[in-house]
C-alpha cells in the first residue's frame, strides 16, 4: 500500500518534473504552424522536416555536435585527472595547511563569471588562444576544477576510515591502494562528478560565445542560428535542443548505474521499512 | 613525511593550475573596480580609487539588486535542498523503475538554460498563448501574467532556476545516502528507533557534509545564473527578475561602464565568500 | 592557418544537398562584368584573408551565398562568424576595444558609432569612398544609398558605416477586418486607438493593437522614440538630454494606454518576432513593427493570415510629425587593421553594398526567401523589386518607399557614445510604467535621475 503511495508521488512529481522537456519534444515533431496554435495541440501531424534541417540543412549542427563534444569531453578527461588526486588529499591526506588551502580552492568557485569575461578574453588574446579548444578548456578548467573537487571531498569523507588505513599499510602500494580500493567505493560520488562537469560545460554559453568562433562554436552558441533576428523557429530550435541533450542523457544513462550500486535487495535507507 | 609528500604530489597539479588561472583575472577585476572605465566616455577613464565603491551606496538600484538576490538565492537553494532530498529518498524506497525515475529526474537540468528560458517565457508561460495558462484556465483558476507582473515574475524566476537545479541536489544526495552502510540502520532499528528519528540522528548528520557542499555549490550557482533569467525576462519587468549578476552584466556590456561593474562583482564575489565562508565553517561543526 | 573544419564541414553539408544551386553559382561566379565594368583593380588587396562578424540573418546567409563570386573577383578570403544577436555588439567592442584586429568589419548597429569614434575604433568611410583607385565614384552610386540610413551612421557629417541592410517601421493591420468594419488604416495616433477599440474581441482571440513590450534599446526603446518624436518631443532641450519632458510623458502615456487598453497582457514581454508570431496565428488587428517582417508573415509555413495583410506608414502624433525607425546593418572599418587588410576590407563592404550584389541577394538570389531590406532607393524603385514585393499585402511597397524617403527622422533617437546606457535605462523605464510599477511620470523622473548620474560618469 504505501509503495502505491510512494509510487504515485513519484509518477506525478515525474510529469511536472519532465513537462517542460517533453513538450519541446513534442514541439520537435510540429510544423511551425501546429507549434503556434492555440489550444495548444497534443495530437497533431508529426514531421521529420526540423530534424531533417537541424542534420543536414544549411545550419547543420553536427560540426557543433563535435565541437562540443570536443569541449566537455578534453575538460571533463583533464578535470577528473586533476580533482580525483586533489580531492582525496585534501579529504583524507595530511596536506600542511589543509583548511586554507582547501577554502581557498573552494572559494575559486565564487569569482562571478560576469567580471572573469573580460580579463579572460584579454588574456587569451594575449597568448593568441582565443577561437582555440585549449584556450577554452583552460578557461572551463578553472570553474570545473574547485566544483569537481569539492564535490569529491564529500565523497572520499564517506568512505569508511578503516578500509583506507588498511589499504594503507602497505607503504609501497600507497597509489595503487588509491586506485584499487578507494576509488571503486567513490564510484557512485565519481559518476556523479562527471555527469555533472560534463553538463555544466557542454550547456555553458557566455564564454563559448566570446571566447570561441568561427572554430569553436559548441551546440549552444549554434542553436541562436533558428533564433535569428526575424523569428523564432521554434520547431528546429526544439529539434536542436533534444539533440543537443543527446550526448548528456547518453552519459548519464551510461554513468548513473554506478550511482547507487550499494543497494542491496529490500535494504532501505534513512526512511521506514517496507 | 612520506604521506606529506604524497599528499602534496597528489594536491599540487590542480592548485598550481588554479593558481596559475584565477589570479590574474582577480588581480585584473579588482584593478578594473578602481578605475574609471567607461567606454561610452573614453575621455574620462583614469583612477578612481574606490569611488566605484562609494557610489554603490547611493545606487538605489544596486540595492534593490542586492535584495533580489538575497530573496531569489535563498528560496531557490533551499527549494532544490528539500525538494532533491525528498526525491533522493523517495527514489531510494521505489524499487520499480528506479533508472527511469533516475533519468527523468536529470532532464530539466540537461535542457540548455537559454533554450528553457525562451520556451518558458513564450511557449509555456505566456498569458493567452501558453500552455499553463491554457491549463489553468480550465482548471478555473484564471489567468495570470507569470512573467509580466512584478511579483509574478520574480517568483517565475525561482521556479524556473530550482525546477531546472534541482536534479543536482537529486543526484549528489542519492549518491551521498546510496553510499552509506547499511549496517548502521541494524543497529538503530535494534534500539527501537522510528524512521524519522533514524534520518534525523544518523542519516543526517552523515550526509551533512554533503548537504554543505550542495548548498555552497547550488549558492554560487543561483548567484552567478545568468543565461535562463535573461532569456525568460531579460531582467525585468522594469528591474524586478534584475539579480545582481544580471545587474553586473548589464553595467559591464550593456552600459559598458566596466569599472562601476567590476566593481558590483567584486562586492557580488565578497558576499558570496562570507556566506561560503559560514557554511563552511558549519561543515566541520560535529 | 586555423583549421577551420567546423566551416568546411558546413559548406561540405550545404554543398551535398544543395545540388541546383551551387551550380547556379558557378555560373554566376563566371558572370563578375557587372563588377568588373568599375574603374577600379579590384584585384589589389590580393591574398588577403578577411573575418567578418554578424548575425544569423536570412540577409546575410544571402550574402555568405554569393561571396564566392567575391573570392573569386578579389583573391580576398572572407570568414563569416555568426554571433547571436544578444551578443555581437559586444563582442565587436570587446574585440575593437582590445585593437586586436579580429573583425576586419561587422555588423553594427547604428547607435553605436557615436561610441566607436570617440574611442578612435573605426576609420571614416570618406578615405576610401574618395580614394579613386578604391572606389569607381560613378559606378558605385553612393549617394543612391538611402540619405537617412547614411546619416544615422554617421558622427558629425561624417560617414562611419556602409549601410548594407535595413527597415523602416510600418503599421501592419489586417486587411479584411479593418474593410469589415469600413476602416481605414490610422492616420494620427488617436486613430490608432478607435481601429483598435473596433476590431477589439479578446472573448474571440483577437485584441485590437500590439506593440513591443520586452525590455531593451533595440526592443521597446525601438517602437517609443517614434511616438516621442510625433509629439513633438525633442531628445537634447539646452544641449542636455531631457527624456521626461511633457512630450516623452505624454507619449509614454499614450503607449501604456494603448497597450493596457487593447493588447494581450503578454505583450509585456514581446518582441517583434513575438508579435510577428501573434499576428500571423490572427490574433492581433494591428502591430507596429518592422517592413521586414512581411517575410514571416507571408510564410505559407507558418502563416494564417496570407492575403489578409496590409500596410500604412507611421500616423501622425500631435505634432503632425510622422516618425519611422531607422535601421540598418552598416559595415565598418576596423581601425586595427593594417593597410592592405583596410583595403581588402573596403573593397568587400564596397561590393557587399553595392547594387549588383544587393540584386543577387534579392530577387536574383536562389532559394525561397530573398532579402526585402535594400539600401537603395533606386531598388526599392525597380520594377524586378516590385515584382517580389508584390503579394506582400497591400500597400508594402508604397507604404515603404515613402516612409524611407519622407519618415525618416535623424534626431529620432539621441545620438551620443552614451547610447547603450541612455538606451537600457529608457527601456527600463518603459516597461516599469508598462507593468503598471510606476507610472509614466515618475518611470521618465527616475529614468532622468539615473541618466544624469551616467553621464556624469
């Protein structure tokens, strides 16, 4: 009975949860003429000609795709490189100066990206990055770096003390105690983390517009080509966005199995028994 | 000593990275704030020493500015706190269908904040030509104007950054209480202890570090949105959706007075440390 | 060299399923006597690579479609870099203000050059316009580029930008329930408002007038200064800008009536393809936007209004002034650039703006949708012109030669390198006394207070 309950909370919040996505997909299937009417339509004609334009018409997205693709995946690679190591030392390591060093890395996160375009771009003009994947991998580094790192910390804190001391022990294996043992408890922490730092690079725009070009334009600088300055093509800019959201979905699918992989059958947690 | 080293080794990259990365952009906001750069008036660029400050004082939109965000801020993260927890758990006791109820939940956070913010603004909230208000018209609840009245808009503004948000929370909570033991509840449920009373005295405070840095996180980006709110409403209507990141933007881009808007961001990254600063300090509070 | 795989792939995408048309333009590209008539060696910046910045426009993918014909006539390698509309002004001064010579030229609004030239970023047009061995005088035809479009993008009598695209703003009604009703599109704003209390219907879906609402200098602040102008306001009284005087309070006036009174609420967020949007799902009687957007409202795809549309010029205010906006995507000439690059650059604005390619951009261009806002007169005045414009709706063509040619009013707004702030604060404060936050009095008093604070810096 309560499982009913709890199942029908969940099917609702789930609806109003995704409402608004799904109506974009529905939108990605109308005319233009069926997205403007009014009521608005649940049934209606489905077409392929926006997704038809989105692939293969004039404003193709796919080099933006791999553009994007490009970006989150170099900043995503490099940022779990550095922040894995730099978080478990500062979560469970004896790091002089541990608390400083630490909220200052945190407080990093807080620089208002607002103020940071411009030196930013004067910077990388300087070094002749601009329009270049490295410079704006770099530049996506310094936000997701504190962010991946401190979301790790949280983490690696949740692992039981005595399964790293024991790990530990053996000085010679300091590293492989690292990669053997503590990570795969940190799976569920560390697939959050990159589901998250992927996200938030492939969705950013404010740096990809001023920062990128004519070589790099990610998806969500190219979507402004169906909001141009006449009209809104609401059904190709729809179809750009679920495809835009393809990659994400496909590595959340692919990462979140590792999310809760202590569950075990019928425990339950921090709630009431079945 | 051996584990100094090691630790270092493992820290060092990243912070040398950081370092090499933030300081200069910082040096530079904090310079450009004490000076006059004004592009609309070139001819009057030069020192200003902390006059940009000053004049923060008597700037009655920067303070309404800041009051936004104060209100704005504060909803929405404690919104998306309870809101992701209260899935997480709830996600945790349904057994069917977990991964899709996993998946779901991650959607309005995978939708391009400018592509959410344009849809609500003319697909879904418009009066008249919008589906909500098609549905509350026949729900008999009448028509409201979500993000052309004042007041209206402001909340629109919450429920469209914490609707779009709080899958976070969602995901990093699950993550948090999927990993705990299990062994500890056995013991809790020997000593005759109620669900609620075993989330508040063990649960909780296990995951509070996580929560911490949820609400750090989720603080810093509610500060820093951006790109939804101005594709929903542009700042308006008339200031009233106007955060203090927005407001930053504007000063900087729009009006192109850099100087005056460095230094509205330096105050905006001064707050954002105090509170981070706080919270962080309640983290370590066992 | 950049590896610019990103545009290859494009052209590789557009050239795979765009058969007829790259043939058509090979064979137009063979076809440059038109150009090759001017006095001038077009080949002299030869080997020059040149970016260009602007917006995802269908007048300027016009333009990207026929710049081979330009490569091929020069020697002179252009780049299109497409910024969104939100985001070129500043990335064009970001890239300007840095004097790192990015964009060779682009898009730029015409508000902006007060701005550009105080800070010395853009060189006069005049250099080249009057340097022989650049320009053919007599083949080229400037003066024959609409005088208010020249002058709204100049700075002391001095031309800045070349005009290569443009509108001018019209009343556009529908057609079939103004003759219903036995009405004629308004001549002066009180006109205006009783068409609009006639057709009025909300219980129908249809409310009777509609203009901008969403906030900001190339939005709201786009519709008012003309109403302003029809009251007779003027913008400088004693060398300060003044905006609330009894003129600007009495046009905000009439605006915040008009719309509270007889257009969906949710104008208060519209913008024009919003209202071009409402219009062609029939829902609006009047709007008063853009010539432009007869496109979409002519768009089969889209439209349910085909054969209902008509035209009028701007009615008359008060003062007896009809006002209509002036627009226009100019090209200048980024002052960083060295000699040889000018050069190149110049050469391509000249042949972007000259009439030939504007033909080929218009009814001799490929595909559906062909460019409407040319920049000169003698166009607008041809008869292949007419010929396209023709099934617009009623009344487009006259209603838009004689606007541009008699409604265009440089003082329309304030001409000053302050514009991008004066312009926020103003669309500001016309929203807030739209929304009903202030009212109009007091939005204009606070608008005044905080401009003053601006200009004083």
């Amino acid at each position: 009975m309560r499982t009913a309950v709890l199942l029908a909370i969940a099917i609702v919040m789930l609806v109003v949860w995704i409402f608004p996505v799904a109506w974009g997909l529905l939108t990605s299937f109308k005319t233009e003429r069926d997205v403007l009417a009014y009521p608005p339509e649940v049934i209606f004609e489905p077409t392929l000609v926006n997704y038809h334009d989105v692939f293969f018409g004039g404003a193709s997205i796919v080099p933006n795709l791999i553009s994007s693709l490009i970006i989150s995946g170099l900043t995503t690679a490099l940022t779990m490189l550095f922040a894995i190591p730099a978080a478990y030392a500062l979560a469970r390591l004896d790091l002089p100066w541990k608390r400083a060093t630490g909220f200052w890395v945190l407080a990093t996160q807080m620089l208002p990206p607002v103020g940071l375009v411009i030196p930013y771009f004067l910077l990388l003009r300087k070094v002749g990055w601009t329009d270049t994947y490295q410079g704006l991998v770099l530049v996506y580094l310094t936000f997701a770096l504190p962010f991946a790192i401190w979301l790790l910390v949280s983490y690696f804190e949740e692992i039981p003390r005595e399964m790293e001391e024991a790990a530990l022990l053996d000085r010679a294996g300091r590293l492989r105690a690292l990669w053997h043992v503590i990570l795969p408890q940190a799976k569920g922490g560390i697939a959050v983390t990159v589901i998250f730092v992927f996200l938030n690079s492939w969705n950013e725009f404010l740096f990809a517009v001023v920062l990128g070009g004519n070589t790099v334009r990610p998806v969500t600088v190219a979507m402004f080509n169906f909001i141009s300055l006449e009209q809104t093509q609401w059904g190709r800019l729809a179809a750009a966005a679920m495809v835009g959201m393809a990659p994400v979905i496909a590595l959340g699918l692919l990462a979140q199995q590792h999310i809760v992989k202590g569950l075990t059958v019928g425990a339950v947690k921090g709630g009431g028994r079945r | 000593m051996r584990e100094r080293r090691f630790a270092l080794a493992l820290f060092l990259p990243a912070f040398v990275l950081l370092v090499a990365t933030t300081t200069l952009p910082l040096i530079y906001l904090l310079w450009s704030s004490s000076q006059r750069i004004d592009l609309t008036m070139p001819w009057m660029s030069g020192t200003a020493g902390l006059e940009n400050y000053a004049k923060l004082g008597g700037d009655t939109r920067f303070w309404q500015s800041l009051k936004l965000t104060l209100i704005y801020t504060g909803t929405t993260v404690v919104l998306q706190v309870l809101i992701g927890l209260g899935l997480a758990l709830l996600v945790l006791q349904v057994r069917a269908g977990q991964a899709i109820l996993r998946i779901g939940a991650i959607l309005p956070i995978v939708l391009a904040p400018v592509v959410a913010g344009l849809f609500w603004r003319s697909l879904v909230l418009a009066p008249d030509f919008g589906i909500l208000d098609f549905v509350t018209r026949a729900l008999g609840l009448g028509s409201y104007n979500w993000l052309g009245d004042p007041q209206l808009a402001l909340v629109s503004v919450i429920a469209i950054h914490t609707w779009q948000w709080t899958p976070f929370a969602f995901l990093v909570l699950l993550a948090s209480l999927a990993a705990l033991p299990p062994d500890l509840y056995e013991a809790a449920r020997l000593d005759r202890a109620g669900p609620w009373q075993r989330f508040r005295h063990i649960t909780l405070p296990l995951i509070r570090p996580a929560i911490v840095i949820v609400v750090i996180l989720r603080m810093v980006t509610a500060l820093s949105a951006f790109a939804a709110i101005f594709a929903a409403t542009g700042g308006g209507p008339g200031s009233a959706t106007e955060i203090l990141n927005l407001y930053a933007y504007r000063l900087s881009f729009t009006e192109l007075n850099i100087g005056y808007g460095a230094a509205v961001a330096a105050v905006l990254l001064l707050i954002t440390l105090s509170v981070a600063f706080f919270l962080f300090a309640l983290r370590r509070a066992r | 060299m950049k590896v610019d795989g990103g545009r290859r792939r494009t052209l590789a995408a557009l050239g795979a399923f765009a058969g007829a048309p790259w043939i058509a333009r090979y064979a137009h590209a063979q076809d440059l006597g038109a150009y090759q008539s001017a006095k001038i060696n077009w080949r002299q910046a030869e080997g020059e690579s040149i970016t260009v910045a602007v917006i995802p426009a269908g007048y300027f993918d016009a333009l990207e479609k026929v710049t081979p014909e330009f490569e091929a006539l020069t020697g002179v390698r252009v780049r299109y870099d497409k910024v969104p509309p939100g985001q070129i002004r500043q990335k064009a001064i970001l890239d300007l203000t840095a004097k790192s010579g990015t964009y060779a030229t682009h898009a730029a609004d015409p508000m902006y050059y007060d701005l550009y030239v105080s800070n010395k970023w853009i060189d006069p047009i005049e250099n080249y316009l009057g340097d022989a061995k650049l320009t053919d005088a007599a083949w080229y035809k400037a003066d024959d580029i609409i005088p208010a479009w020249r002058g709204a993008n100049s700075v002391g009598n001095r031309l800045y930008g070349v005009p290569f695209d443009g509108e001018s703003t019209l009343q556009i009604y529908r057609k079939d329930l103004y003759d219903a009703k036995g009405l004629k599109p308004a001549d002066t704003l009180d006109d205006v408002a009783k068409n609009a209390k006639a057709i009025h219907d909300p219980n129908n879906r249809v409310w009777g007038a509609a203009l901008r609402g969403f906030k900001g200098a190339g939005q709201n602040m786009y519709i008012y200064p003309s109403i302003f102008r029809g009251f007779g306001g003027n913008w400088f009284s004693g060398g300060a800008l003044r905006v609330n005087s009894q003129e600007g309070v009495a046009a905000l006036e009439w605006y915040v009536n008009l719309l509270s009174q007889y257009a969906p609420p949710a104008v208060r967020n519209w913008n024009w393809p919003d209202l071009a949007d409402a219009f062609s799902q029939s829902t609006l009687g009047l709007y008063i936007d853009a010539n432009t957007s007869a496109s979409v409202l002519n768009n089969p795809e889209r439209s349910k209004v085909l054969g209902k549309i008509g035209y009028a010029r701007w009615p008359r205010g008060p003062s007896g002034k009809r006002v209509s906006s002036i627009w226009n995507w100019g090209f200048p000439i980024n002052a960083a650039l060295s000699e040889k690059a000018k050069r190149a650059t110049w050469l391509f604005i000249s042949w972007a703006t000259s009439a030939e390619t504007q033909a080929r951009t218009s009814w001799k261009a490929s595909g559906a949708a062909k460019r409407l806002g040319l920049n000169r007169l003698s166009l607008w005045q041809s008869k292949e012109f007419a010929a396209l414009a023709g099934n617009l709706g009623t009344n487009f063509l006259p209603a838009s030669i004689e606007s541009m040619r008699d409604d265009l009013d440089v003082e329309w707004r304030p001409k000053m390198p302050q514009w991008p702030a004066v312009g926020e604060t103003m669309a500001t404060a016309i929203q807030a006394a739209l929304v009903g936050q202030q009212k109009p009095k007091e939005a204009l008093d606070e608008a005044q207070g905080r401009i003053a604070q601006i200009l004083k810096g």
